[in-house]
C-alpha cells in the first residue's frame, strides 16, 4: 500500500500501520465499510488511519466531513512537546498510552496560553491576549470578541499616543461601574491573557451557534459572557455579590450557569434574556476558605464542590490535599463525598468532568486527576514545573504522571477529542 505523506494529511499523528496479510489488501476496503469502522474508533484513531494508504485517506477525510466519533471519547492530556514543532499539539492519550500529534491552527500552538477546553475545543489566548476556540479535530478555529470589550479593560497608549498595551481597571460593585479613582494595572498586549481569562467555560459547541462563553476575570473575580458572534463581553453586574468567582459550570437541563465563590456561595446565573439574572441557590455562610475551589456537576443532576489546598515542595506549588463535597440545596449544606461509585474525575483548566472506570480501565477509581490551574503561579513562573497526576481519596496520596518529552508551556491540560455536535447528528441520521 501506498504510504500518504503528512503533508498530505496535514497532521501526523503517531501510530503504526496495520500489518500486512498474505492474500489481502487492506487498501481496497470499500469505503462505506471503513467509515462504519471509523465510526467505533476514537478521534485520535481515526486520525492515524488517516495515514495509512491513499484510499484510507479520502475515508479518513469523509469520516471527518460527516463528524463521526465515539461517542464516550477517552481522556487525552494536550501539551506541548520538545522534540515537536512550535504549531504541534501533542495529545497524549491515557487510554491507549500513546502520544499522537496535531498541526494547529496559527497561531502556532506553543505561542498560546491554553486557558480551558470543552466540547471538544480548547479555549486559548494568543499573544495579543484575543480568545480563540479551536478543535483539533477539524482544525475549526472561532474568535471571541477583543479584550478590550470587557468592561474594566481598555487599550492602553504611551507618551506618543500609540497602542501598546491594556489598562485594567478595578470595578466599582456599589454604583456598577469602572472605578475612575483608582490608577488601572497597566499590562502588555501578552500579560492581559493571566488576567483576562482566569476560567473559561463555553455552554455547548461553538459550532452549534448556540454556544455562550463565560470569562472569569480580575480585577476581583469578575464574570463575564458573550454568545459566539458578539461583537463585545457583558458584565454581570446583578448586585454587590458578583465577585470572587472560583469557578463556573453549565446545565444543560435548565440552561443555567451556576458559579462557585471562594467561600463556597454557589450562584445560578441566567443568560438568556435582554440582561443576567442571577440567583443565589447556596448559602454556606462562610467566610473566604484560603484553597482554590471548583463546581463539578453529577450525571444525576447533583453539583458537587472540590476544594484543592496547596503546599511548595522544593519552591514547586503541589497539590496536598482534595476535599469533595456533594451540595445539599434543600439543607443548605456540604457533606463530604469519599466515593465516587467507581469513577475519576478530571480537575484543571479543563471544564470538570467524571469517567467510569468500566470504560476505561486505566484510570484509578476514586480518584481526581488534576493539572496545574494556578494563573498567579503560572505568570510568575512561566516555564516552570507544572503538576500532572492523580490524587486518590481512599488514602489522600498523590500519584505523578511524568511524560518524556512534556514541555511547561503551554499548560498542559485535559481533554476530550470531539467533532462538531451538528456534524455528529448529520451522521447518526446518514448511518442507520
């Protein structure tokens, strides 16, 4: 068989040819056929196939066209690797152990701060600090509206008056505006992106045209949102209470977000009329906890709240300790959750999300596999050691996953392969 070059596939992905079998020729599969294969296999898989021979090629490419995918796609951790181009994410899959490479998009991969993922998309910022949603899978790349659309964000100007930069203000809760007496941080058109993007949450696919962004922000821990196509951000400025924001999540059921405080108030908010509405669905009465808190959503409709405390070993920031908490909104009240019926959940910059161990067999049960999300150490320490591993709540140990070739910039983070929703219902239709 005829061997496609990776300038024909245009990402080269990792993973060796089938072997040959006397008698048969694995190219002159009929396409329907392998489509249908394609089908079972997840993305990155599919991606491999790719390369195999020419015909395999043009399946490849329809099976891309048309979106089909597994439908309980396997945990990728996407990095950036040494011995890769700048443009090429690397996704190592924990499923099947493998690295398998992407060519992104410009801007090249390792110029971007990877600030989230979801649906199948990483959510990043490139070097003028503008929000970018890509999937690596269909190489689809959307732009959010400009930084300087935030309420408290404008462009800054030197003595000569040319742009150079960004001013962010602090906000005034009390009247809802920008505080004019107070001098802003004056930030480079790079740093705005630590600033700008503290968690970054999309509310379905972006292809969809269905999908809403909520941005957390500083000063302050401000929310955010605007639907793809927007020309700018809209502050939520409900009351006094809309700050110090940890986290955020969307439900489909009720198409609500619901935002988690750093004393663990969590808040119902509501996009999708003319103004935000927001609702407060737990009251803990807490003062601020000093650990960095996340809202994780059940498929049974339940939140739960993960608080994640911090030590430095060495001068590197660690995670020592994760406490779950499944959310009583009737009680108005947190019990601690040790077992999570088999499952692991997946913490980081990523929108959280829980696997069954059934499926996947590598994984540890009861266990939460975290990246490094700390934005304040992250800035300070660019390039420095950022943490990858699992933490077990059976026994409260910590379980590193060093990969070779992994580099600390851009932040590695976990992932979920996907194609665009539209195109995956266009597919169920066409296979049956």
């Amino acid at each position: 068989m005829e061997q496609v070059s990776s300038s024909v596939t245009g990402e080269l992905l990792e993973q060796e040819a089938p072997p040959s079998t006397p008698g048969l020729d694995w190219s002159q599969l009929p396409a329907d056929l392998l489509i249908r294969i394609f089908c079972t296999l997840e993305i990155p898989d599919i991606f491999s196939s790719g390369v195999v021979c020419r015909s395999w090629h043009a399946s490849y490419l329809e099976a891309r066209r048309l979106g089909i995918c597994s439908n309980n796609p396997g945990p990728c951790l996407v990095f950036s690797s040494s011995d890769r181009d700048p443009s090429v994410a690397t996704l190592h899959s924990l499923t099947t152990g493998k690295d398998y490479y992407v060519t992104m998009p410009d801007p090249p991969f390792r110029t971007r701060y990877i600030v989230g993922s979801s649906h199948g998309w990483l959510i990043t910022a490139d070097e003028r600090s503008n929000l970018l949603l890509v999937n690596p899978a269909t190489q689809a790349q959307i732009t959010m509206p400009p930084p300087e659309t935030i309420k408290n964000v404008r462009i800054h100007c030197n003595s000569e008056g040319v742009p150079d930069g960004y001013d962010l203000f602090t906000m005034d809760l009390s009247s809802r505006d920008v505080d004019t007496e107070t001098e802003p941080d004056d930030l480079s058109w790079e740093e705005g992106r630590f600033y700008f993007y503290k968690r970054v949450v999309l509310s379905a696919d972006p292809s969809s045209r269905n999908c809403t962004v909520m941005i957390l922000h500083l000063l302050d821990n401000l929310l955010s949102y605007a639907r793809v196509g927007d020309t700018h951000w809209t502050w939520i400025n409900v009351d006094g209470l809309c700050w110090n924001y940890h986290d955020v999540l969307y439900k489909n059921d009720d198409r609500l977000f619901y935002a988690i405080q750093g004393n663990g108030d969590v808040h119902a908010i509501d996009t999708n009329g003319p103004s935000p509405m927001l609702r407060v669905v737990l009251d803990t009465k807490n003062s601020l906890i000093n650990n960095t808190k996340y809202i994780v959503l059940l498929e049974s409709g339940d939140l739960l709240q993960v608080w994640r405390y911090y030590k430095h070993v060495n001068k590197d920031r660690r995670t020592r300790e994760l406490i779950v908490y499944k959310v009583d909104l009737v009680e108005q009240k947190l019990d601690e959750l040790k077992d999570f019926d088999s499952r692991a959940l997946f913490i980081g910059f990523n929108s959280s999300f829980f696997l069954g161990v059934e499926d996947f067999p590598m994984l540890t049960p009861n266990s939460v596999y975290c990246t490094d999300d700390s934005m304040d150490y992250i800035y300070c320490v660019r390039f420095g050691f950022r943490e990858v591993g699992a933490f077990h709540l059976e026994d409260s140990s910590f379980t590193d996953q060093p990969i070779g070739s992994r580099l600390n910039w851009p932040p590695p983070i976990w992932f979920r392969p996907s194609f665009s929703e539209e195109k995956r219902r266009s597919t169920s239709i066409l296979l049956v």
